[in-house]
C-alpha cells in the first residue's frame, strides 16, 4: 500500500509538472497540436485540487500553485513586472526531474531498512527460560537477535503473557519495548492483563493497560490517515 500511494503520488505530480509546461508553450506550438490552453489550465487546477484532498502535501502544492500562476501570467503583465516566465517554468521542470531522482534513491535498499522479525520457536523457548528464571539480561540478548516477541508457546501464552502471569513487571517492560503486544489472546481467551489480574499483579496489569491504551491509539491514528482513492 505504501509503494502504491508513492506511485499515485508521484503520478500526479509528474501530471502537474507536464501540464504546466504544456500550457507555457507558445501558443503558435499549442495550435500545431490542436490543444487549448484553456483547457490545459483547468485540468491543471483540478490536478492541484485533488493533490491537496488526496496527499495533503499543502508547501508542496502552494509551491506548486505559486510557479503554475508565475508562469502563466500574461505576457504584457510580466513585461510590466520585470518578469520571465521561463526560469519559472524551468522551476517547475527541476522539480519534477528532483522528485523522480528523490523517488528512485527511496525505493533503493540501504541496508537500513526494518527487518522484519523472525518466527522462532527457539527464540520464544529461550524467552521462557529467561522469562522464569527472571533474567533479564539474557532475555534482551534474546530479543536482540529480532524474534518476534509475539509467538505463541506449545502452552498457548506469550512471552508477555508468562511474564504477567508471573507478575514480573520489568520483564514486561522489557517485552513492550520490544515490540511485545498486549491485546493478543492466548488459547484459553486470556490477555496478558487478565492473567497478571489472575495472581494479583495489579502493578503489572496497571503498566498493560496503559501500553494497550497506547496500542488502540496508535490504531486509532493510524486509521484516520486519509487513504488515496
């Protein structure tokens, strides 16, 4: 999805760039190839339009708008003015050539990109043996080696939810920080908080319930983001 809104993204703004040096043309130009200016600048507007309410990208569009309008002022107005429309229009050129090279060099792997993490069963394992014999240091040696922190055990809990059960609220620090998640049910229909509840943890279900308030609101805004059509 990402990629897919990049490439709208910058499908419009190539449209943008095109369209506003078509419509700069001379007009002894336009006339050969049977085009309106007219017609070129309201598509224009309405290209500009829909980037604002599709990508809310307002100094990119405002800038966008500012050259569009610069370099289609009436010639005998930018006589007037002292002004040449071309280093606008060239402006406008640059910025397309920028954005496709900025486009290109994202999509190129660094090396530095998230790596998404690794569903081990001997990875959860050695988090159980930490996890009961409360070492801490042995289990961020664990989670250093990017297991997904969120896999189930032959007993159907979590690390997170071991580590409620047991009441040990620094190693569910040490799990949240870690990509651990609050909301996931073990096989009996337990969370984490119910289950630090269970043996009377209310210092750990306290610090749950507010990583899972955490948890709901980063969804919550994740959601609301406007979406391309």
């Amino acid at each position: 999805m990402q990629i897919s809104n990049r490439v709208r993204e910058m499908a419009l703004f190539i449209l943008v760039g095109i369209t506003a040096i078509m419509a700069n043309l001379p007009q002894a130009w336009l006339d050969q190839m049977s085009v309106n200016r007219n017609w070129l600048l309201a598509v224009l507007g309405l290209l500009v339009f829909i980037g604002l309410f599709l990508f809310l990208k307002f100094q990119f569009f405002i800038l966008v708008v500012l050259l569009v309008v610069g370099a289609n002022v009436p010639s005998e107005v930018a006589s007037s003015l002292g002004i040449s429309t071309l280093p606008l229009v060239i402006a406008m050129a640059a910025m397309v050539g920028i954005s496709l090279i900025n486009y290109v060099v994202d999509l190129l792997p660094t090396g530095l990109e998230e790596k998404p993490k690794e569903k081990s069963a001997e990875g959860i394992k050695a988090l159980f043996y930490a996890i009961e014999k409360g070492n801490l240091v042995y289990a961020q040696k664990v989670l250093s080696m990017n297991f997904d922190p969120n896999l189930r055990a032959e007993n159907g809990y979590t690390p997170l939810m071991y580590a409620a059960a047991r009441g040990d609220a620094r190693m569910c620090e040490l799990l949240l920080r870690n990509g651990a998640e609050v909301g996931v049910v073990s096989a009996e229909g337990d969370t984490a908080i119910e289950l630090a509840l269970r043996v009377g943890s209310q210092e750990v279900a306290d610090l749950l319930k507010a990583a899972r308030a955490e948890e709901l609101a980063r969804a919550e805004t994740a959601n609301a983001k406007p979406q391309p059509a």
